[in-house]
C-alpha cells in the first residue's frame, strides 16, 4: 500500500530525512517512534503533502501512483488521512458541513454519489459513538474553544467518517489523559480492518498498550535504525533510546 | 495600521494559487443590447430640465433639482478618502439613458425579452422569483423601472412600491413630505449630484401596523457605456410596521469608468422596523485595475420615531472604487441602528467604507460589525463614526472591526472616530486583524479540499456573522459570490 525507498527531504537546505525506507501492507498497523527531532513530523508532513519540504532523492509509492507528485487534496482524496498533532481552528465554519463537505469531496472523486444532509447525519451520529463525542461540538467551528482532548477526538471522528486506506496518526497521544487516549485508541481499534493501514508516530509507548502495532521502527536522524515487533516498544520503555543510538553510530 | 509587505520574497505555491485563484475572469461581463434613449453628454439647468420633463415631474421637484443642480456647482470632490483615481470628467458623461419602451409594461409578457434573458444570465429570472421565492422585483435596468411584479397583491395590505418616477406622479404628497429630509440635497457632492439628475429608483411605503409579508428586491444594473448611474431610493416605515428590502446588482464589462452616485433614504416612524440588504457586484475592473464602477453611494437612515429600528446589511464585492457609509441617525428615544458589513477586494480594487451612527434620542443603542477582506494588490479601509449627542441620555455602541488578509501585497485601514458629548455614553469597539493562514489552508486540503474551496470556506466563516443577518436565498447568492471575486486571488 505504501512503498517508502531511500527518502532524502530537506527543510530550507537543511537534510532531515536521510534515506528513510518504509514498506506497508493492507491490514498491518506501523508504529514510528524516536527522540525529538528525528524527523518523525517531517514524514507525516511529507507524505500529507505540505509545503515547505524539498524532497531531494527517493520515492513513495501508494497504492502504485507516484505519492510525492499528487497535490495534498487528491492524496486525501485517495484515502490518505493525517491525524494532526496539533489540529488547526477554522472560525465561523461549521464543523459538521465542513466534514461533509470533505467526505462528498472524497465520494466524488471515487465516482460515488455525494450524501445528502441526512444520510450524513446519520452516519455522523453514529461515529461520534466511537469517540464518545458529545453532539454540541458539530454544531461549533472547526476545533474553535475545543479543548487539547476534544481536538484529538475530532481528528479521530473524521477519520472514522472519511474512512481512510492509510492514516498517519501525528502524535495523538500527547496532551491526552489516559481516558482520552483509551477512547482515541479505541476508535482506531474499531476502525481497523484487512483493507486499511495504520502509521502510528508516537513518543511514549503507552498509546501502543491500546493500539496494538504489528511493527515498531526506530527513527533516529533522519533513518529508521531498529525495526521490530511490539517487543521493541516495550524494550525502548524499559532502556530508552541511548543504547540504539549509541549502537548505530558505531559502525560495525 | 498598514500591513502592506514591502519584501518581494518569492511566492509560495499557496500563493500562487490564491494569484490564480483571483485571477478570474468576472463572469457577468456581458452587454445588453437594448437601443438606448440618450440625451447630449453633459451637464447644464437644460439638461436638469429635460430630464424632469422628461418624466412628465411636477414643478416642485423640477424646482429642487434646479436647486440642487446650482448647488452642486459649488462643491468640489471630496479627496478626504483613502482613494485614489482619475479625476472623473462630469461634463464627458451622459445623464440620462433608459431602455425605448413606449409604455410601461403591465406584465412580465410585455417586458422586453432580451431583457429577461439578461436577468437569466445573473441566474434571477424573473418568473421563477414571482412563482418560487415569493419576492416581488422592481427591476431597474440603466435607470427606468422595467418591471414591477406583486404590486397588487401589495396594494391590498396598502403598502406602495413602485418606481420613484411613479411615485412622484402618483403620491406626491408622500414624496414631497419625505424626499431629501435624511439626506438633503445639500448633503454632499455626490448626493446632491445624484438630487439634480436622479433619474429613477425604488419608492416603498409602509402603511401603520402592517408587516409587508415579503421581502422587497430591487435588482440594480448599469447597461449603457459612459452613463451616470443616479439611482434614488426612497423607503418610509409608518408607525409600527415592518419591511425588508433587498438590493442586489450586477453590471456587464466595460473597459472605461462608470460613475455611479446613489442615494438611499430610509425613515422609520414610531415603533417601526427597516431592514435594508445589499449585494454589491458591479465590474471591478480587470486584473491590472483598468476599468470598473466608481461607486459613491449616499446611505442614510432616520430613526424618526421612539423604539424604530432601522438595520444596514452590505455585501460589497465589486466596483473599482467603494466610497460608502451606510449610516443612522438616532433620533427617536430608544431607537436601535446596526450596521453589518462584508467589504471584499481584490486585485486593484479600493473600497472606503463603513458606518455613521448618531445618536440624538435617549437610550439609544448601536451596533457595528465590519469585516473587511482584502486580497491581491487592493485596499480597505473601514471608516467609522460614532457621534453621541450631549442629549442623548446612556446611549451605547458596540464596534467591531475586523480585517482579513489574503497574501501579503494588499492593505487593510482601520479609521475610527468618536464624538462623545455625553458622560452617560457606554461605546466599545473592538479591531482584530488576521491573515488566511497556510495552515488552515493545509489542513482543508488534507480532508480533500481544494485550495479554491479551502479560502471560500475561511472566507466565509469568517464573514459569517454578517451573512447570517441576509435573508436565506441573498446569503447562498452572497457566499457564492464571495468565491467568484475570490477566484484567482489566492496570492
């Protein structure tokens, strides 16, 4: 589904990705974890599609079409969602017309038939269960007077709306208490399934207590320097990152 | 306050796309071909003259345009406003152009059919209004009422809306006891201009106690090269009645300036209600700022009587120049006054607009909300006054003015001014100014919205507090309209 090979990205000349090669499959959940400034963002951006990031070498391939030359609306409209780390507020826009307008965008470009207003209130309604949600907040803008955890909830509402092939979770978990995180967790566990991909960017592992990875790779400067299973999460728990970084440094 | 951004950094792709997005064409550029009825260019008494008789006037308003027209040649243009132009030449234009109709047309059978198509290529025809929305239109192309639908219907509850052209034959005495007493013909250069030569408009009157049970649309269009537009409107509440009124326009391209000077009076008596709303369309020029409407309006409004409310809701998206303030004047005891403005420029637009509000009567009460957006290499300046009388007992005012910045090579002005003469006053205002972010923009497109959709979007969230004081169908046309004059403009 997602096909990462030796991806080299720069920001304003300075390299931040340094050959970063990543493979995922239908149906499998990827944890990327790694100190602060490990580029782990700078991939969720990337693969979204925003600006400011020159790609300098390699390539990502979804679903076989070329990621990197697609503007971020078709790569949305392809069943790529980023779950953002820090949501962004849109005043004076209704947040329940703007995520219909964002799923009939999505409907369109698949060739389905755009909901009207009542099928897609019914199927808000029952996404919001997921979340546990309460209803005042579709009536309000977009993530305005939203609290930290109410804004994680969105992002994980709309996703379940949108329904995404691949979604890249940015740091969920952070500023989320551990009711918040169970709930944001258990809406993505609800949602998984044998056609869709997980990218869970993480720093703790304690989201992956409740989001159960089938992968767990190291960033580190750019590269991801240890892949494994959910036993590397709890390993990097017990003895922090040093002992990777030191190992990768040594060449051997 | 000038956040104009002298740094020439190179545009980011963002916007690019706002330049592209501004960059559309104006989609009602379109000439009708109608023959026109001219009189020699210029301006002299003869010209005031012909056109009163013209219209078959009674001598009392032959005679207060010939007061008005000497007036007038004493005033000079006023170069107070953040403005800039050339220098309109008023003896190269034409005062008086209306469509060759022998007769006034009893139903819509009878109005010219290029007529009707013009108004299909604007998307309001005629008929699916008067069948559908229930509004009753007084159409006016170039400056002679074409077609006036509902009016008996009106008649039965008393209500008058007609052409001011009718009016004045018809109720003369309504006309003369009302005409110029809120903006005198005296007033100001533009205004007494449009007093000397106005050649046609809307007239409403509301009879006492009556709630005139639908809304009243004008629907405004420039159509002959170099013709001043004297548009003149004249809407009189009786005691304890109601009416909203509508006024929406759109005008076909023309490469030269077309000078257009309104003139808007509405009074309110004893517990009455107006509620006034505008779509302003007109051409705004192309993209390197050549040609489009000069537009200097007059708006006023008399809160005559004690608890009357009168109420300004403008969406301003076209014209080369906006020169307009829509305003209140306070006088009766307990009256209210607002203003709801959405003011949009784009390329080489300029719009100086905003409100007056006076507050004469005691308990008084204003409100302002004024969003100004400004894209492209345009200017925007909010110009507001609040005037509290030394006899108006705790009056209060509420302003607030917010700008909104799409790219960085356009300016937003804020101008407030205050004229407080009694110590009971409570005036607050607020001023915000913000920027489209990349941000926002990025994380529309990240839910599958193009970059188009994405600044519509935040456009009209942010304008929406004024869209929703529209009537419903006005607010769908407003915020459609907002996305054209924002095509290609994200930059």
């Amino acid at each position: 589904m997602l096909s990462i090979k030796d991806l080299q990205v720069s920001v304003e000349g300075k390299p931040i990705l340094k050959g970063l090669n990543l493979e995922v499959k239908p149906g499998e959940i990827h944890a990327i974890m790694g100190p602060n400034g490990s580029g782990k963002s700078t991939l969720a951006h990337v693969l979204s599609g925003r600006e400011g990031y020159s790609v300098d070498a390699g390539t990502a391939a979804y679903k076989n079409l070329d990621l990197l030359d697609m503007a971020p609306e078709i790569r949305a409209r392809e069943g790529m969602f980023l779950a953002f780390q820090y949501p962004i507020e849109i005043p004076g826009v209704n947040n329940t017309s703007f995520l219909k307008k964002a799923l009939n965008e999505i409907r369109k470009h698949r060739g389905d038939e755009e909901l009207d207003a009542i099928d897609f209130l019914s199927l808000i309604k029952k996404q919001m269960k997921l979340v546990e949600m309460k209803e005042d907040l579709l009536k309000r803008p977009v993530n305005q007077g939203f609290s930290g955890g109410e804004k994680k909830r969105n992002e994980i509402l709309q996703m379940a709306v949108l329904n995404p092939t691949l979604a890249i979770l940015d740091e969920t978990d952070s500023g989320l208490d551990i009711d918040a995180l169970r709930i944001v967790a258990g809406g993505v566990n609800k949602l998984r399934s044998e056609d869709n991909a997980f990218v869970v960017i993480t720093h703790y592992q304690r989201l992956l207590d409740y989001i159960v990875p089938d992968f767990v790779h190291v960033l580190s400067d750019g590269k991801i320097i240890k892949s494994g299973t959910k036993d590397l999460a709890l390993e990097l728990e017990e003895r922090g990152y040093d002992w990777l970084l030191e190992k990768a440094e040594s060449p051997s | 306050m000038n956040p104009v951004n002298d740094e020439n950094s190179t545009m980011s792709d963002e916007q690019q796309t706002i330049q592209n997005i501004t960059d559309q064409d104006y989609k009602y550029g379109f000439v009708t071909d109608i023959e026109m009825d001219e009189f020699p260019q210029g301006l002299n008494e003869d010209i005031v003259r012909m056109i009163s008789a013209k219209k078959e006037e009674p001598e009392f308003m032959t005679n207060w345009r010939l007061k008005a027209y000497r007036q007038w040649r004493k005033l000079k243009e006023p170069k107070w406003p953040k403005l800039e132009y050339d220098e309109v030449e008023y003896d190269e234009l034409y005062y008086y152009a209306a469509p060759k109709t022998k007769d006034a047309p009893k139903s819509l059978d009878e109005v010219d059919p290029e007529l009707l198509e013009t108004f299909d290529k604007l998307g309001v025809p005629l008929e699916e209004r008067e069948l559908l929305a229930g509004v009753a239109v007084d159409a006016v192309i170039d400056s002679v009422s074409v077609a006036t639908t509902f009016k008996d219907k009106l008649g039965e509850l008393g209500i008058i809306f007609c052409p001011i052209s009718e009016a004045i034959k018809e109720h003369p005495e309504l006309v003369k006891k009302y005409l110029g007493t809120v903006v005198p013909y005296t007033d100001n250069f533009y205004a007494t201009l449009n007093s000397a030569v106005f050649s046609d408009g809307s007239f409403v009157y509301i009879p006492p106690g009556v709630r005139c049970p639908m809304e009243l649309s004008s629907y405004f269009r420039i159509n002959a090269s170099k013709t001043g537009q004297f548009e003149r409107t004249l809407i009189i509440a009786d005691k304890g009645s109601y009416v909203s009124y509508l006024e929406g326009c759109t005008a076909p391209m023309r490469d030269e300036n077309q000078l257009h000077a309104a003139v808007v009076e509405l009074i309110a008596l004893e517990d009455a209600e107006i509620k006034y709303s505008t779509v302003q369309n007109w051409y705004a020029g192309n993209k390197e700022g050549v040609g489009g409407i000069f537009n200097f309006v007059t708006k006023r409004g008399l809160c005559a009587g004690a608890r009357s409310k009168i109420s300004w809701t403008q969406v301003e998206t076209g014209s080369a120049i906006t020169w307009k303030y829509p305003s209140c004047v306070l006088k009766g005891d307990n009256s209210v006054g607002e203003f709801y403005s959405v003011a949009l420029t784009n390329n080489y637009q300029q719009a100086d607009t905003g409100t007056k509000m006076i507050h004469l009567g005691k308990n008084t009460r204003s409100l302002i909300i004024s969003k100004g957006i400004s894209a492209g290499k345009s200017n925007n300046a909010y110009r507001g006054l609040v005037k509290v009388n030394n006899k108006a007992e705790n009056a209060r005012n509420y302003s607030q003015c917010d700008s909104l910045l799409i790219g960085d090579q356009c300016g937003a002005h804020t101008y407030p001014y205050l004229e407080i003469e009694n110590p009971t006053a409570q005036v607050e205002h607020e001023a915000t100014t913000s920027k489209v972010s990349e941000d926002q923009i990025f994380y529309l497109n990240q839910r599958g919205i193009s970059t188009e959709d994405a600044v519509g979007m935040i456009v009209s969230g942010y304008a929406r507090e004024v869209f929703q004081q529209l009537p419903m169908e006005f607010a769908v046309e407003a915020q459609a309209l907002m996305s054209v004059s924002l095509e290609g403009s994200v930059g």
